[in-house]
C-alpha cells in the first residue's frame, strides 16, 4: 500500500493555539472598544470626546500586538518572522498616525465649538476658527508625513538609500529643495496667514475681480464661494504674493453707493427728505449714513450721489438697488421734470443780417406741448 502522509497535530497546535487565541482575543477587544465608541458617541462631554478620540484606533492597535505577541511564541523561522514583524511594525505605525491625526482633529473641534462664527459679531471667532484650522492642517500633514519616513526606515534598503542621500546631502538637498519648492511655499504661506491673518473664514473678499466670501482655508489653498454659487480654488501663496481687497477685516460694516443724473433743476432738499425717509423704513439701514451729494456736473445734468450704510456688504449692496430704485421712483412721481433729458432752445435769426436761408429752414412756430415750464419752446432729441 502506498504510504499515506501523516498530518502533524502537533505542529499545527504549536501554529495554531496562539495564533488563534492571539485572533480571537483580538476580535473580541475590537468587538467591545467599537460598540464602547458607539454608546459613548451619543454623550456630549469632555470625557466623552477624549475616549471616543483614543479608542477606535486601539480598536486596532491592540490585536496587532496580541499577534505580535502569539507570533514570537510559534516555532517559525527567523526570516519568516521578521517579515511578518515587519507588516506588524507598519500597520502599529499607521495606527500610532492614526491616533495622533484623531488628536488634532478633537483639539481643533473643541477650539470651533468654543468659538462659533453663527453670530452677528463674529470677528473675534473667525480670527481663531481661522487659525485652528490653518495650523491644525500644518500640524496633521506634518504628522502624517512624520509616519509615513519612520514606515518607510523600517526597510533596510530605504535606511541604506537614505545613508547614500546623507553622503550627497548637497546635490540632494538641492534637488529637494528646487522639486519642493511649491509644498514649502503654500506651507509657509499657510503659517503666515495663521498668524498675521490678511484673511479669514467668512470675510468678504474681491480676488481677480469677482466677488466672494472665504468658505475654506486648507494647508495648500483656499475656496472663494463666489456669489453667484462658483467656487473659485487659490493657492495659499496668492494671497501673499498679490493684493486684493478684504472687506470685512476689521468690521463688517459697509458704504453702498448709488449714483444718479439728474437734471439741474432737481431739488436736492426734498431728494435729501426722502432719501432719510427711505433709509429709516429700510431695516438693512444701520442708521450711520445718509447722504444725498452733487459729485458731479455736466454739459446736461449733474451726478447726485446717493450714500448709505449697512451692517455688512450683502445688506449694502440690497440696500443701495432699493434706494437707487425708490428715489427714481419718487422723482417720476413728484418732479418728473429732475429725470435728465436732452433740450434745445430754437430761436428766429434777423433775416436782415443775411440769416434769411436758415430763418426759413426753421418751423414758424413750435408746438405748444413742446415748450418747457418757462415758456422757452423745446424739441426732445
């Protein structure tokens, strides 16, 4: 009879029962530490959100090392070992990473939580939600950048790479430096926006000529929600190497404009009555500005400008269409006579001065509804 091969028991107890058991104990730690994060999630505490930060990646971590662990106890050879040590050591680092990012990310929601920007005086608040979320991604790419050299030195043949580039730290270094210049660029752009803070979240800004507000600020570049819903995308280092405009960096308070011409004989007094009457029953008016001025003047009419205030720039934008669009109406109402039009005086020449020619070229006499307030005939162009 052929001979049957014998499967050792033995050996595969010596495989299996730690290993196992190492598995097993695994499983049941990551069972008990994630339904642990889920009851805990539903409380809103300090403790709370530290434990429910620490415990999903020990979730992890801890069946990693009781394999780890199971792993030394097992009659296996050194070099097999070493490779699995080594994935162990890799996935133990991405945890640790893990971690750390989790950290930084509760400390940065517990400074927002603190400093909401749901408020009508919310400069104070946007200064720090703008710097916690600015260093807070300097501090996770930081970190994570951290991991992923101390993974790779875990390989002898990268450490050996890395002691060849120290040997040529000058043509390296160079070479990095020229192939990083863009990372480092928006990085330092990132911390000088965190700390000097030519803009933060929420300000009203015109960048290459549209108008928008900050909606987010990253680690390489920054979200202008324009106003009609487009999403203009800058880098970090634009908003340090070019000028712009930012209207709300110290307060949020606004001049609107509105320009008007209008003909000269428009009575200002009465447009500056209706102006303030129209400023009191706007409740975009904050009660600081209302002023009707001649800027201008023309060969036909003259510029009347219209300047009111309001709390912030949408409000002052709204409110300035509505007055432009009230006063107009109000002046079609009650002085029709200030809208601007284009009048010409025709007179008789001295048909003895040799004006015969163009005394007849000119009607005998113009129409009556053709005569302005003074009695003067007038012809609209």
């Amino acid at each position: 009879m052929p001979d049957i091969a014998i499967f050792d028991w033995s050996a595969a107890r010596a495989y299996l029962m730690p290993i196992g058991g190492a598995l097993l104990l695994g499983l049941l730690v990551n069972l008990v530490l994630r339904r642990l994060a889920r009851r805990i999630a539903r409380r809103d505490s300090t403790r709370a959100r530290i434990a429910q930060v620490v415990i999903l990646p020990l979730a992890f971590a801890l069946p990693l090392l009781f394999l780890g662990a199971a792993l030394h106890a097992v009659p296996m050879p050194a070099a097999r070992l070493e490779a699995w040590m080594q994935g162990l050591r890799l996935a133990l680092f991405g945890c640790f990473t893990w971690l750390l990012v989790r950290i930084v990310g509760a400390i940065e929601a517990s400074i927002l939580r603190r400093n909401p920007i749901e408020v009508s005086d919310n400069l104070h608040a946007r200064r720090i939600q703008t710097q916690t979320r600015v260093l807070s991604r300097v501090a996770m790419g930081a970190i994570i950048l951290l991991g992923v050299a101390l993974a790779l030195m875990t390989f002898p043949a990268v450490r050996q790479v890395g002691a060849t580039l120290l040997a040529s730290a000058g043509v390296a270094g160079l070479v990095a430096g020229i192939a990083a210049r863009p990372v480092f660029g928006n990085l330092i752009a990132g911390l000088q926006i965190a700390l000097a803070q030519p803009i933060r979240l929420d300000d009203v800004v015109i960048v290459e000529g549209e108008w928008g507000r900050i909606e987010e600020i990253t680690s390489t570049y920054v979200v202008v929600r324009i106003w009609d819903e487009r999403r203009m995308v800058v880098p970090l280092a634009w908003f340090i190497e070019n000028p712009f405009q930012n209207w709300t960096r110290r307060s949020a308070q606004m001049l609107g404009t509105a320009f008007l011409w209008l003909d000269y004989r428009t009575p200002m007094e009465e447009v500056r009555v209706e102006l303030e009457r129209i400023c009191r029953d706007d409740p975009r008016w904050d009660g600081r500005v209302c002023i009707a001025q001649v800027t201008e003047t023309g060969e036909h009419v003259m510029q009347v400008r219209l300047l009111v205030s309001a709390r912030d720039s949408g409000a002052a934008f709204d409110l300035r269409c509505a007055v432009r669009e009230r006063m107009i109406g109000f002046l079609a109402r009650r002085h029709p006579y200030a809208l601007p039009r284009l009048r010409a005086e025709i007179g008789r020449e001295d048909p003895g001065a040799g004006g015969r020619a163009a005394a007849d070229a000119v009607p005998d006499s113009p129409r009556a509804e053709d005569a302005d307030d003074d009695g003067a005939p007038a012809v609209a162009v």
